[in-house]
C-alpha cells in the first residue's frame, strides 16, 4: 500500500517564492499532457479572505499577487518536482456571504510559447526557408521567444536540458504562427524529423526527446478490470464513441484554389491509408493550412492527422487510486505521461480495451485528505521494437 503523499502548492511572484499555499488549496487537480495534446494546467480554489490572509503574512496582498503570466505555481510530490506553469487569466470570482472562491487556473509552460510569433525580428517579416536538425530549429524557436520577451521588458526564462539529435529537416515560414503551433503541428509527424516530445519541467526547463525514449514500458503492474485482489485496480473504465473516421485524406497549402487549372496556385497533396481502406472502407477528408508552402511538409501534416483519423478503436478511459499506483516521472509503482501500459479486462468482448497503451495525458485528482484519483487518457501502442528507456524520464 501506498502512503498518502505530501503535496507543496509554490506560488512564484516575478520569479521570486511567496510560499507553499496547500493548506489553503482546495479541489487540488493537475493534468500532465503529451506536446501533441496541448498543454499542462494546475487547477485549484481559494478563498479569498483566506488568501488575503495568508499572503499579508508574506507581506503581499491580493491585488500585487493577482497578475496573469506573472504569478506562478510549481508542484511538488514528496519533494519531487511535478508540474509548473503560470496564471493564464484572472480567476474566476463567485461570491459567498462574507467572502468569495478565487478559482486558480495555471496553463503549463508551452503555452507562454504561443505568445510569440516566428519572424525575423529586425524585419518583422515571416522567417522563410530554415534548415537543420529538428531540435535544433526547435532550440533556436524557444531562444527567439526568450529574446522577444525578453526585449519587451519580460523574459520566458525558459532553458534547455535535454536535447536530443532529431533528423535534419528544411521549414518554410512563409506566414505568421506561433512557436506554440508550428511544435505542436510537426511534433506527431511520422516522416521527416519522426514524432517527439517538447516536455517542460516545474522549474521552466524543457527536454527534447525522440518519441521512441519517452516514457517507460511500465513492467511492475498491470490495470485489471474487474477488481482483483492485491492487484492495481481499474475503478472504472469506458471507452467513448469514436469519431471522425477517414481513410484518404486531402492536403491543401498556400495558394488559391480554382477549378481552372492555370489559376489554380494551391499546393496539393494526396493520401490514403491502404490497410484502413481494406479493413473498414474508403472515405476522405480534407485538411487546410494556408501557412504551408512546401509539399513535403504539407504531407507529413496530413499523414499525422490521417494516422488518427484512419483508426477507429477505442481509446480507453480509466480510473486509479494512488494508493496502489504513484503518478509520478519515475520510480516503482509509477504511472506517468508518455509511459506504456497494460490492461486486462477480462470481461471485453472485443478485446479492445485489452493489451499495451500509451498514456497521452494524466489527470490528477487531490482529494481533502490527500488521496489521489488517477485519470489516464490512452492510446493503443503497437510496440515494434521500441525499446523501454530507464525509470527515469
């Protein structure tokens, strides 16, 4: 059985610590998500007379401490890092009698980086044609929103730590998008630089990995369902109605579209997922994105999207309890974004809901006496080959 954890709330002001505000912190959740899937959040309420109180103890007070992107929270469990990530609004006011619930939203690190648009600063102009290893386009994107923010009066102050060689590539930044968008749009393609993940610590550093070395092939237990005894137990599990099938797919670029063939300047692309085609049927649709203007590009976006699309399976949805499995980055008994699980519903028909999943995003759920309610979103793994990294991510 596992011990109840202790979780440290640490508000930042201006990169400098207020304190850990646990103790005042109610209905206490966090997700972690994979780069594709957007970004990580810290959620919690605070009353605010509470509060109030709590920070002229620190010598602040409300009204300096409730600044969107310049107040910040870092999570940690038993003194490991979490998650971090900075006020992305003002919070929610709902009144009570005699006081009001402050309702505490914190988006993740990424999302500072879809406040910077990919440019050539001293022109303000699009960047154009960059080539190089995909890591380090990718370095020199994040280096460019320090720099901007940072001239602005403020920076990210976000740095590097684990940057591994991703394959060379050439991008064409003939419009205006976000550092945000273009990792995100090209971080689950499966040609070019190959899929990766961007993933940001609590303490504002990030890790380049290759998708094939993030997370772990999770070994020490398995997700039964039903209940068994001495065993990590699936509370629930469902599976909802899947959505969007397509088994061809129609990329269109920069350009305008015409039916006469001498007007017509959009840049064109086309592909189907054979096998899909054979075991469920032919069907299209059509992705757009004005901002592209090279083939190649055009198409490894597209087959991303027509990777998804082609694959009508269920994705479960499951429940843990952290008495019996630990969300954390490493360690035993673990259960962390990126790993691979397995299930075991013995009562599926179809099997599934049964084998090997990949954990796309992890929900955590901070009960009052410090419980902890697990809530994976999965995705079927086909392993071939893919090698299980170290416990440590």
């Amino acid at each position: 059985m596992i011990q109840r954890p202790i979780y440290e709330v640490n508000l930042y002001l201006d990169g400098v610590l207020i304190g850990d505000c646990r103790v005042i912190a109610e209905n206490l959740n966090y997700t972690r998500r994979r780069t594709r899937f957007g970004s990580d959040s810290i959620d919690f309420n605070l009353n605010d007379v509470v509060f109030d109180e709590w920070l002229s103890q620190r010598n602040y007070t409300l009204t300096e401490v409730l600044r969107p992107m310049a107040l910040e929270c870092q999570l940690t469990r038993n003194g490991i890092d979490i998650v971090g990530g900075f006020l992305a609004t003002m919070p929610s006011y709902s009144p009570l009698q005699s006081s009001a619930t402050l309702a505490m939203h914190f988006d993740g690190y990424l999302n500072l980086l879809a406040g910077v648009y990919i440019r050539d600063t001293s022109t303000n102009l699009p960047l154009g044609s960059v080539s190089g290893s995909a890591s380090t386009i990718i370095e020199d994107l994040i280096t460019l929103a320090n720099r901007i923010s940072g001239d602005a009066g403020k920076s990210y102050g976000l740095s590097s730590g684990t940057i591994e060689v991703l394959p060379s590539i050439t991008q064409e930044f003939d419009n205006y998008k976000t550092v945000k968008e273009w990792i995100c749009e090209r971080c689950d393609n499966i040609s070019g630089a190959g899929p990766f993940e961007v993933y940001f610590h609590a303490d504002k550093t990030y890790d380049i990995i290759a998708d094939s070395n993030f997370g772990t092939v999770i070994s020490d237990w398995v997700a039964y369902y039903p209940t068994i005894l001495n065993g990590a137990s699936v509370t629930t599990i469902q599976a909802s109605e899947t959505e969007g099938f397509a088994s061809a797919i129609i990329g269109l670029g920069a350009g305008d579209v015409s039916s006469v063939a001498e007007e017509n300047t959009a840049i064109f692309q086309f592909s189907q997922n054979a096998t899909s085609v054979s075991d469920y049927g032919y069907f299209e649709t059509l992705y757009q994105d004005s901002s592209i203007s090279t083939p190649s590009v055009l198409l490894n976006n597209m087959n991303a999207k027509l990777k998804i699309s082609s694959d009508p399976e269920w994705r479960p949805e499951i429940t843990l309890h952290g008495k019996q499995v630990s969300p954390m980055p490493y360690g035993n008994n673990k259960i962390w974004v990126g790993d691979t699980i397995t299930i075991q519903n013995s009562i599926d028909l179809t099997g599934m809901t049964n084998g090997q999943f990949r954990v796309n995003e992890l929900k955590v759920d901070i009960g009052t006496g410090g419980d902890e309610t697990i809530s994976p979103t999965l995705e079927r793994v086909v392993l071939n080959g893919r090698k299980s990294p170290s416990d440590e991510s």
